[in-house]
C-alpha cells in the first residue's frame, strides 16, 4: 500500500470526527489493525475498502488512487426527448 493511501484512510476516519476506537467499533476492525493500515505497515481488504466506501460516503476511486471523480458532463440536447415539451 502506498503511503498516500495510508493518509487517505486517516483522512477518511478524521473527516466523519472519529477517533480510533470509535471507528474500530463502527467497521468491526481492532484499531491495532487501522492503525497498521493508516501507517501503511499493512493493506486493507478490497472488500474492507469497499464498506469505508458506502458506509462513510466515500468515493473508492479516490480512495484507492487519491483521483478525484468528477461526474462527465451531461450534454442532452432535451427537445429530442420523449414526453419532454420545450417552450420558447
């Protein structure tokens, strides 16, 4: 895991104003085993990424890869859609 990540998982913990002992009890985890993960000397689970991600509202892309996810543009161009009448 690379020490980006490690900061991230903290970030993750320290933005939902948890201590280690809460968290640990929130995901189910020893804080011994959060600890390792946030100083990087050991890998969470996929799965364990996973849970932060829907549990806490967090992006997983930006989790795993520290990118930032920003929805594509939506271009519809809405007087060619069905049941939609557009007044001008």
């Amino acid at each position: 895991m690379t020490e980006n990540m490690a900061n991230r998982l903290k970030e993750a913990r320290i933005k939902i104003n948890a201590n280690l002992q809460q968290f640990a009890q929130i995901v189910n985890i020893s804080p011994n085993t959060i600890t390792k993960y946030e100083r990087g000397e050991r890998q969470p689970s996929y799965e364990y990424l996973q849970l932060l991600a829907k549990k806490f509202n967090i992006n997983l892309h930006w989790l795993i890869t520290g990118e930032e996810v920003h929805p594509k543009e939506i271009d519809i161009d809405l007087t060619k859609v069905k049941g939609i009448t557009i007044k001008f």
